[in-house]
C-alpha cells in the first residue's frame, strides 16, 4: 500500500513540478514518511519515475483497448474520427497522467530519456496495430486512398500529437473549433469520397 501511495504523490509532484523540482523529500513528506524508507519501495528517484511513467502507460493502454472495443462495429470514417476525437478531449489519460506524460515526454530527465522514448514508442503498438486494420480496411473497402499504410498510420500520430499539444495553447471552445477543421481537411487528404 505504502508503494501506491508513492507512486500517486509523484504523479502529482513530477506532474506539477517536472523531475527535477520534484524532490525525494517533497515525495515522502507528502506520503508521511521518511525519506530514506522511499527506498525500501524504489531503489533510486529514477525507478520511481520509471514506475510512474509505466502506470501511466498501462493507464493509456487500457483506455485504447477500450475504445478501440467500443468503435469496432463503426464505419471507417467513424472509427478513425472517434479515435481522434477521443484523443483531442483526453489524449485517452486523466488530466494528471496526462500533464505528466506531456512533461516527460517534453522535458524527460536526461538520464531517461531515450529510455522513455523508446518505452512509450513501444507502447504505440495497440493503436498503431488497430490503425493498420482501419487503413487496411478502408482502403479494401475503397474508402480510403491507396497508400502506404506506415505512412497513413505516421501522418495521423502527427495530427495526434499536434493536438496534445494545441490543447494546452487555446480556450476549449477554440481548440474544439480548430480540431474540426484539421479532422475535415485531414479525412478530404485520405479518402476517396469527397463532399
């Protein structure tokens, strides 16, 4: 128990602070312990930063297995809108993991960093393997352009990550207004039935 109580003040803290303003003995004193029985759980401020990182990532992986349950039985255009429209409202994670996966993918502590980006690269696979049956689809369907599906798959992670990071620049209402259009410009690139 002591562990997940850890674990959810450092959230909070890396989430708040970034890596380096969260100290060891900010963490324990939130949780009501000593410092030096944090390392009875995680040997060292990195393995509870990592241990954070991959409860965030379970998190996510969870949230596209469910959506991706959820949209199966919908059309091509509506499965790969619902996604992106999931993803514009939530990034698929809570507002905490998801400012905290934004800081270290943005700002990763040195000593991490091509660690976590190869962690979270990989965990890119149960999207990126539902996007490829989607493409996949469509394009079999004739929906969708034919095209190399790596690059379909590479074009819609960069309309993804532009809006995690758009959320953070405009008010809601704009924001939403803004990923409209991108959603409208982006499916008239790929798909074979025009308005």
């Amino acid at each position: 128990m002591t562990a997940s109580k850890i674990k959810t003040a450092a959230l909070r803290l890396f989430a708040q602070n970034g890596y380096d303003a969260a100290p060891l003995s900010e963490i324990a004193k939130e949780v009501g312990i000593k410092t030096p029985s944090l390392y009875a759980h995680f040997p060292s401020k990195d393995d509870l930063f990592r241990a954070v990182f991959e409860d965030v990532l379970s998190e996510q992986q969870q949230r596209i297995k469910a959506l991706i349950n959820e949209i199966r039985d919908d059309s091509i255009h509506d499965q790969l809108f619902g996604i992106w429209q999931d993803t514009c409202r939530t990034y698929l994670l809570s507002e905490i993991n998801m400012t905290f996966i934004k800081r270290a993918m943005l700002f990763p502590p040195i000593t991490l960093q091509e660690e976590l980006r190869a962690r979270f690269t990989a965990s890119e696979n149960t999207l990126s393997t539902a996007l490829t049956h989607i493409f996949a689809e469509g394009m079999r369907q004739g929906i969708i352009r034919s095209e190399q599906i790596t690059d379909l798959i590479a074009s819609y992670y960069c309309m993804l990550d532009g809006a995690f990071i758009q959320q953070f620049y405009y008010l809601p209402d704009h924001f939403e207004q803004r990923m409209h259009s991108v959603w409208r410009m982006y499916w008239q690139g790929i798909s074979t039935i025009q308005p």
